[in-house]
C-alpha cells in the first residue's frame, strides 16, 4: 500500500469500481468473477436492488440517532432474528470483532451476577479467528496476531482443534465458556461436525457451562441453513456472535443471546455509539428477508452440492495440487499441497477473472455470492481448471 495508508494490508493492482450480481468490475471495464464476496460478505451480490433501495429509502430519512433515542429498524430485525432463531436477546454492533467482544463480556457478566466472578475463563480452539480487537485476538490466540502487542491476555485457554480429552481436561472451577466457529473460516475453512457440536452442548449443559458460536463467517445463509449450526441437532448455542454476510456489505454485526445468558446485560454494562444505526438496520432487515425467502436456502443448498461435487472431481484430476476439499455450504476451502503456495494459486486464479481468498492451513478459500447460479459456478469450475492445470504443470517443471 503506497502511503499515506498503514500498511497493514497488500492488495493487487486492481481498482474495482463497479459491482453487478456476482460481477465486479474494474476502472478499465474488466469483469471478474466474484467468488470471495468481500470474504462471505456480499451474501446477496453487488448491486442488490432490494438493498441498494433499502438504503437509498432511509438515506433520504434519517441517517443516525445513537444510541440515545429508540431505532424501529433494530425492533423489527431484533424480532425477526429471535423469530427464526435460538435467541431471545439482540445486541447490534459494527462488526464481527465487536459482536465477539460482546459475546465475552456477556459470558463472563453471566457468572458475575450469578455471584461466581471467578468463572470467567473461556476455552477456544486452535486455527479460530474472532478478529482484530485485543479482546478478540486473545480470544483467537493465534501468535502471529499477538506478537508485539503487549502481554496476552488472561483468561483463554486453547486446545488443539478436535483434540477430546484435551477439552474435557480443560475444563475447570473458573471456566465459563466455550468459544467456536461452527465452520472455521480463516484457520482454512474447517467444518466441526454435527455430532461435535452436540458433545460440545452437552458437555456445558453438564458442567453449567455457556456455549457461544461465531457465526460471523459462517452464518446468514453461508451453509444452507440460516446458521451453521442449525445442521446439528440439539447443539443451540447460548450466545451467538455475527456478523459480514448478516449486512450483506453494510458494516453490521450483532450479539444473539437467549433470555438466561443475556438478561444480566443491563443499562450502562455495554454499548455502541453507531451500533445498529437507521442505515445499518435498513439493509439488515432487507439482507435478512431476502435469506429468509421461500427456496432461497434450497438454492444454496443446490448449487453448492454442484460446486463440491465438480471440486470433487478438480481435486482428482490434480492430485498433485489439492489435497482435500473442505467446508460447507458455499464457504469452501481447497486445502492444496505443500509445493503449492495458496497465495500464488490465489493470484493465478485471479488472473484468469476468478476471485477468491487464501485462508490458514495453506487453504485456498471461496465464499461467493449465495445468489450465483449454476451457470456463473461452472465458468468459475472453468477458470479453477485452468489455474490448477498449470500449477500442476509448473510442479511437473
Ligand atoms: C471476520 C471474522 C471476525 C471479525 O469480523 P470483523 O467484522 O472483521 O471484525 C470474527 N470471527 C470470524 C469467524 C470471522 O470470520
């Protein structure tokens, strides 16, 4: 990044300044296929009319109240939201490290009332991510993110992804809950399975323990389900961060308890100066009537069994580049070889007019809009060929 901006990130050389449907178009007029959605956040495309007329309808109302005076729109999603799912309870936020930071201090707030301070303790599992926040990389725990900020902060305590006894063992006297993604999304795109999200429930049913999902990757529609976890039977968290695709490209998040973990959240114990603005609500509600429409979720279910089917059959073609295909739903991760750097393939891929991400665990990432078609998957099928042909070819030398 040139200055006068931070460093911080290093994106190609490329000005996007158009998006249409799964589309996304540069200054020069080139198209490219978008199959990162902004990572899993343009859930609806770009360019959504329902959207872009939610928004435009409220911009030329009321743009911002704080949180001083009552917003309608927060209301009517709230109760839309505990409607359709586990929660009785709503707090809006900007974004997905916000949601995660209330989910915390709503967790450890839950014991204090109980008058079991000492219970704040809370376990969460190696390769998450919860964002960038300081209470949120502790939580996360990976120590690239960590390192040069000061000492680390007590109070989590991480155990190897899948490891059983280690979580069983890891429980304690002060431990107050557990912290996961249903589908891990940057660590590389690993989904847990149903029947570990049970145990995990069952497990803080037994110990009184609270359970939180982050759903900030994985939710709104991702997986087919309006939320990851509701594939698993009996395994409803207590408390729910999410956030990315749930604004469908409006900075919006929200916190989702039931009544128990979230009723000693009271006046002054938490809040946000822009969380669950006028605008943000407009296009929350519009972005959340549209996921919930009658056989939108049986389209994401369709078109990514083709999509996984057709990777399927990528990965046996190019053994030698993909090593697994991953995830759920449509965030789906290519977990390729050690020769070959996800990076690298990323950018290959996107210079044939796809766009996807890179994730941990040298995983190459995809999370396209939930509205593509089987036509649109099958040109990215097409462009993924070419990008792993070559690469294969380059391993041959
Ligand atoms: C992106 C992400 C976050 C952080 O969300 P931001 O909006 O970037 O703060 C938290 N948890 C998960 C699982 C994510 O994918």
């Amino acid at each position: 990044m040139p200055a006068p901006l931070m460093d911080t990130y290093s994106p190609p050389d490329l000005d996007f300044v158009r998006g249409d449907g799964v589309w996304m178009i540069t200054d020069s007029g080139e198209r490219y296929l978008d199959f990162i959605a902004g990572i899993a956040v343009n859930a609806l495309g770009h360019n959504h009319p329902a959207l872009v007329g939610a928004l435009k309808a409220q911009a030329d109302k009321l743009w911002h109240t704080s949180n001083m005076f009552r917003v309608p729109g927060q209301l009517e999603l709230a109760k839309k939201y505990t409607e359709h799912t586990f929660a009785d309870r709503v707090f809006f936020t900007n974004s997905g490290t916000e949601a995660i930071e209330c989910a915390i201090k709503t967790a450890r707030h839950y014991f204090f009332a109980k008058g079991e301070p000492h219970r704040y303790r809370i376990i969460t599992f190696t390769g998450a991510f919860h964002g960038r926040s300081y209470g949120a990389i502790n939580a996360g725990g990976n120590p690239k993110y960590l390192e040069g900020f000061g000492p680390q902060m007590e109070g989590f305590d991480q155990i190897a992804f899948g490891d059983h006894d280690a979580l069983h063992a890891a429980v304690t006297e002060e431990t107050a809950a557990i912290l996961v993604e249903p589908v891990q999304g940057e660590g590389g795109v690993r989904a847990v399975p149903d029947h570990c999200l049970r145990g995990l429930r069952e497990l803080c049913d037994e110990k009184g323990l609270l359970l939180i999902y982050d759903e900030v990757q994985c939710g709104a529609g991702r997986t087919g389900k309006l939320f990851a976890h509701e594939w698993a039977e009996r395994a409803q968290p207590d408390i729910m961060a999410v956030a990315k695709g749930v604004g469908g490209g409006f900075p919006m998040g929200a916190c989702l308890t039931t009544d128990a973990a979230g009723e000693h959240m009271k006046m002054g114990t938490h809040g946000s100066t822009f969380g669950g603005n006028p605008l943000a609500m407009a296009v929350g509600n519009a972005v959340f009537d549209e996921l919930t429409r009658p056989g939108f979720l049986d389209h994401v279910v369709d078109v990514a069994g083709f999509l996984k089917q057709q990777l399927h059959g990528l990965a046996d073609t190019y053994p030698d580049v993909v090593e697994e295909v991953r995830g759920r739903g449509l965030l789906i991760g290519l977990k390729l070889k050690e020769a070959v750097v996800a990076r690298d393939f990323v950018a290959s891929v996107r210079d044939r007019g796809l766009l996807i991400g890179a994730a941990g665990d040298n995983v190459a990432r995809m999370a396209p809009p939930l509205t593509i078609t089987e036509a649109e998957a099958r040109i990215a099928l097409d462009k993924l060929d070419g990008a792993l042909k070559a690469a294969s070819q380059s391993l041959k030398g």
